[in-house]
C-alpha cells in the first residue's frame, strides 16, 4: 500500500464531485485529478441522440479515463496524496446504462483488459442526492452540453449508482447524502464532510505515517512539528489495534474523569506549594511560577493523559476533532459575550 491515500469521488452527474476533489485538495492537501470530458468529442451529440452516439461517446471515455489514470495515479502517489473526481469503474456502470448486445460485450472486453492496469483508491467518497436536487444542480451550473439533458436519464444514473455501491465491497467507502448538505457554500457542512473523510482515512490507516514516538525524552518535542489533531487521531487508532485497549466510548469518558481528577489534584498542590512559598518570597507571581515548575512533570503527565482519551472518545465518535475545534471557534469568534 502507498504512503500516500489516494481518494475517488463519485456520484450522479451534477452531485458536486469537482466540487469536493477541489475542497479535499486544498485541506488534506493533495494533489487533484480531474476529468476531462469535454473532450469527448461525442458528448453533446449523445446527449442529442444517445441511442446512436452511445458507443463512440463510451468507448473515447474508457480509452481517456485509462489513459488519464494509468499514467497520472502511480507517478503522483510516489510523492503525495491524490484525489479524483472519478473513479474508473464508473465507466462500467455508464456503459451498463447506455449499450446493449454486441456492442456492450465488446465493451466489456476491453474494459477488462484495462481495469486490471489501474489502481484501486484506498477510499471512495460516494455523493447521494435526489432527482430533484441533481436537476437543480445542473441547471445552476448550466453547461451547454447539459442543457438537452433529460430528467428521466438522470434518475436512470442516480438509481444504477445506488446499485452499483449498495454491495460494493472492492474499496472502502463512505456514503454521504447531499441533499441537505451545501458543502459548497456552508462553512459548516464544508467542515462536516472534510472532517468525515479524515475520519474514514483515519479508520482504514492510510492517512499519515505515524508519528514516530521514541524511548528518550528528546526526541518527543519533534512529534509536533508538522503534525496535526488527526495525525494523533490516527495514531491511537493503531494504538488501541496494536495494544488491544478497550475502543469504548462510556469507558473511555470515565477514564477521562479520572485523569481530570488526577490533574485536579496536580493543580491543588501548586496552589498549596504558591501560599508555602509566598511567605518565603513574598511576591505571589514568582511564588506561583515556581509552585508550577515544581509539580510540571506530573502536570504534564496528566495533561498527556487527558489529551489521549479526549482523542479516543474523538475516534470513538467518528468526530474529526480538529475540524470541530475550529468549527466551534469560529462560531465563539462571531459572538457577543457579557462581560
């Protein structure tokens, strides 16, 4: 398996693929792939009359999709994360949906041939959406080839992608219904889906290398450069697989309590230690800076504890806490508060 996830983004046309790969690419980061169908020279014609452009229009889609992938998806996840706005299977189920007879078994030949060349994604993100809303969507976007576009063809599409993923077991995949989910102009449910991808990568281990944790106390500091809330996500995920520690979220929320309750007790001995020290110092700053120097290992200690099961209720949730922190920080940036 690469170092890096490669991520395939699917759904009925107007679903807000593009859209997502987009959005993905600029947060994971990653580098993006998308597809090129407007140079399907036979696009509008089969959306004109798709009984006699059927074949053509499909065939130049399977060759350019083979094409596009098998070059681009090994050569970028050498070095980075990838992230399509399709996935080479769906050629298959267009095709299913647009031949028949001779022509769709020597379709089906071909594709065989070539979908054993490319790569399989380490995540499938499927977009769901009603009829209703697919319509809405294209219309918005109003691209000229669309504009023929037939809503019963649309239903047709959206029903075989509902199919096809119902059973689908080849990759991992995460489902996500759309219809009440503006990722596109909502901060919030643009955090929401960025947080649930990460989350998914997290629970198939291939978003990151672990941070490398070591015996001595001097390499630690080095784990938080570069690393984020997820990173930590991830890794006690592999933690709790590699060591078999209980993955609950009650149980976890009372060993959570009790680190509270042994950072409560860290924090009363600084206090006892800043009046001790104030009759000997007599300046309540110093005498309270060193009461916390004094008791910083053990707060340390328990801090660390306190982070750890925060971020395994975290993954027990399936929550992506870094983006439900900020989330929550931009709502209390906007507020008013009483003073």
């Amino acid at each position: 398996m690469s170092p890096h996830p490669y991520i395939a983004i699917e759904g009925a046309i107007g679903v807000g693929k593009t859209t997502l790969a987009r959005i993905l690419g600029e947060t994971l980061p990653a580098e993006v792939l998308l597809e090129v169908f407007e140079e399907n020279p036979f696009l509008s014609d089969f959306y004109a009359d798709r009984a006699r452009y059927a074949f053509q229009t499909q065939i130049f889609f399977l060759l350019s999709r083979y094409r596009q992938q098998h070059r681009v998806i090994r050569q970028t996840l050498g070095h980075g994360h990838l992230v399509s706005d399709y996935l080479f299977a769906k050629d298959w189920l267009f095709a299913h949906l647009n031949l028949v007879g001779d022509e769709l078994a020597m379709y089906e030949r071909v594709h065989a041939i070539l979908g054993e060349q490319v790569p399989t994604p380490d995540l499938i993100v499927y977009l769901k959406a009603s009829t209703d809303t697919l319509m809405q969507r294209i219309a918005f976007r109003d691209r000229a080839y669309e504009r023929q576009m037939e809503r019963a063809y649309i239903d047709d599409l959206r029903r075989a992608y509902e199919a096809f993923f119902v059973d689908y077991t080849t990759a991992p995949l995460l489902a996500l219904d759309t219809d009440h989910l503006d990722f596109v102009h909502d901060p919030a449910a643009r955090a929401e889906v960025v947080g649930r991808v990460k989350t998914a990568l997290r629970a198939n281990s291939v978003q990151l290398p672990l941070p490398e944790i070591g015996a001595d106390s001097e390499s630690v500091p080095a784990l938080g450069e570069g690393r984020r809330l997820p990173d930590f996500q991830r890794f006690h995920h592999a933690l709790d697989n590699e060591k078999g520690f209980v993955a609950d979220l009650f149980f976890n929320y009372i060993c959570l309590t009790e680190e509270i309750g042994e950072l409560g007790r860290a924090l009363a001995q600084a206090w006892i230690k800043t009046d001790r020290l104030l009759l000997q110092v007599g300046n309540r700053r110093e005498a309270r800076e060193r009461a916390l120097q004094a008791v910083s290992p053990n707060l340390q200690e328990e801090l660390a504890d306190a982070l750890a099961y925060l971020l395994k209720i975290a993954n027990d949730a399936g929550i992506d806490l870094e983006s439900a922190y900020l989330r929550k920080m931009g709502q209390n940036w906007q507020r008013t508060w009483d003073r």
